[in-house]
C-alpha cells in the first residue's frame, strides 16, 4: 500500500523510560492439584483429575506458573514499585510528573477479603505513596478491563498533544489472585503484576513515539462476557463475587475483532504490516494471541511471519490483565527477554482485548 502523510501538530508522544514489578511468590501449575473445580454453567464438580485439568490447560494457554503478590502488599503498593522502576529508568524525579494515570480493575483487595477498594481513586493513593508534594499533578483512574493501560495510553497522548501537560506516567496494574474463584478452572489463567511508562511530549519534524491508535467497544452483545460472580461451588460458604469468564465465547471474539483494529492502526500511521518489527499484545492466553497474529497476517496476505515478533511472558507470569502490556514491553527493553529487543526506528504495536468488550491497538515508533 502507499504510505500516506502523517497529520500532525509536530508534537509527538514519546515513552521515555519504563518500569515493572514480578511480585515474589511464584506459583506453578502444581499449585492447584488440589484444588475442587466445578463446570462454570452447572455448577458440578469436574469428573477429570486435576492432573489432565492441569495438562489441558497448559496446553491451550502454555502457562507454567504465575506472579502473586505478598501477604501484606495491594495494588497500588506495586503500581508504586513500577513507578519508581520507570522514574529510575528515565531519570527523572517523581516531582517532575504532571500526572499519573493508573489503570486497573479491582483498586486495592487486602488478603483473605475479596471486597474492592477504589476510595480514593488508586492514583490519588499511589501520589500518597510516593509523596509527591506538586499540587499541579492531576491523577485519575481507568477503568476499561484488561485494555486499561493501552487505553490509558490513547488518554496521556490526548493529553500531550493537547498542550495540556508535558509529562506523565501511566501504570497497569492488578492483583487479580484475590479476585479469582479457586472452584473456577480459570482461576490458573490470572496473577498479579505492574507496568509503568513514562511519557513525555517532544516536538521533532519526523513522526514519533505514538503515531496513531485504533479502538472500538462491542458492549451490546458482549458486555457479559466478563462479569462478577458467585463462585462456581454451590457450596461456597460467603457472598463474594468473583471474575466470571465466558472464555470461549471471548476467544472467538478476539480472534474474529482483533485483527481488524490492529489493520486500522496500521493504516491510520501511513505504515504496511511489513514496517512492524515487534506486536506486544495482551498476555491473555498464548493460543489466541497466536490466532489474533495469524488473523493479522491473513488479512494483508502475507503468509510468513517473522520469528519472534510477538514477545510471550505469560508462561512464567500468567495473565495481569492492565499489567502484562506494560511489564512485557519493561523486560523487552531493558534486554531480560532472550532474543527480543526493539531498535531505534522500529515500529512496534501495542495491542489488548477485554472486558467490555474494548479493543485497543497503538503504532508506536522507538
């Protein structure tokens, strides 16, 4: 295709250092080989041992283990180690941010109490934490399921090229062990985790940093794809909700959708598939982050595709939700990531699908 001329203020959005947190315990699939799985829909303990619930499961999502927080810490506490991860990566002084977007879905959830808390918003906690003192840092959540961070991303570039602020973090982060039903086979897919970017506005006469973004939300008929609810025991002694997931009914979503916003994206930034060097996608499960890719491909009828341009971590750090994006694009960059690395000049997308249903795809140049 012909590459068209970007429209453009000559003010870009640039990622000027990033940041992550693994929080310590590691817990691996054997974790759950005692565990009573009930059928989502019948609510009827599952004939199959664990040990082929367990295989079956790695199969189709090749993760091995996953990151749960400690004991004592909440999601703002590693949204607060991501930040100062980032701060520390891009030099700066915490001082120096105009605001802090923090992307997440179940605020703050202490140990052994599945009850959310968003009051105050989590950002408002995290500039408590950090003890930045400038009155002129403006903070605010986003909400927007597992596409929170790259939807937080499309607000900070709104914010920069507006003139309404300079510089910025923007954060992903969920605790989403304490959320998650231990009756529910999906319960293995989710784990805990924290990813910060810090932006900053540059003015340069070539196009940079975020050159466009595509988005789109299917509520109408798949807004209940992902939802509260009671656990899958009916036995279950409390009133808790917890993460309910309509899995393969989501799964054709994204592979079906998916493709198509990051087409659009492409498209928007004047580029070809051929000019994106790396895709970093939501680390949701690796078979449809596969059939998503493939989707993309298919759609510009390019059959080969290039090793290794979609970096995977969710087979030692599961599913984080707003989290994966963010920490994946850390490890890639700062060179903890066998064989992947981004160049200056690359193209990169950052993409993610969830709850909503809401789609985001971002085309970035390093």
């Amino acid at each position: 295709m012909l590459k068209k001329d970007i429209m453009t203020n000559g003010t870009y959005t640039k990622i000027i250092g990033t940041g992550s947190y693994l929080p310590p315990k590691i817990i691996k699939n054997s974790h759950f080989l005692n565990h009573r799985f009930y059928d989502l829909s019948s609510k009827k303990l599952l004939e199959k041992p664990n040990e082929e619930i367990i295989q079956k499961f790695k199969e189709i999502t090749n993760i091995e283990e996953r990151r749960y927080v400690a004991d004592d810490q909440l999601t703002s506490d590693i949204a607060v180690f991501a930040i100062k991860d980032a701060c520390k990566s891009a030099e700066i002084s915490e001082e120096s941010l105009d605001f802090i977007i923090i992307a997440h879905n179940f605020g703050d959830i202490n140990e052994g109490n599945v009850r959310t808390d968003i009051l105050p918003a989590l950002a408002n906690k995290v500039k408590m934490k950090l003890r930045i003192k400038n009155p002129a840092c403006i903070c605010h959540d986003v909400i927007s399921g597992c596409p929170g961070w790259t939807q937080a991303m499309i607000i900070a570039d709104a914010y920069i090229k507006s003139g309404f602020m300079k510089r910025g973090v923007v954060v992903g982060a969920d605790v989403l062990s304490r959320i998650s039903d231990p009756h529910d086979r999906d319960s293995m897919i989710y784990a805990d985790g924290a990813g910060a970017t810090i932006v900053e506005a540059v003015e340069s006469d070539e196009p940079t940093g975020i050159l466009s973004h595509a988005s789109r939300s299917d509520s109408v008929s798949y807004a209940n794809l992902l939802t509260l609810g009671e656990s899958s025991n009916p036995e279950f002694d409390g009133n808790e909700l917890f993460i309910k997931m309509a899995g393969h009914k989501l799964y054709i979503y994204a592979i079906n959708t998916v493709p198509g916003v990051v087409r659009e994206s492409i498209q928007k930034a004047g580029l070809d598939l051929s000019d994106i060097k790396k895709i970093f996608i939501h680390q949701a499960n690796e078979k449809m982050d596969e059939a998503i890719l493939n989707g993309v491909f298919k759609l510009y009828r390019e059959k080969h595709i290039p090793e290794g341009i979609m970096p995977m971590s969710i087979g030692k750090l599961g599913n984080s939700s707003t989290g994966t994006v963010p920490t994946l694009l850390d490890l890639v960059l700062k060179g903890k990531m066998d064989g992947q690395e981004v160049n200056p000049g690359d193209h990169t997308i950052f993409c993610s699908v969830g709850a909503g249903m809401n789609i985001n795809s971002i085309v970035y140049k390093w």
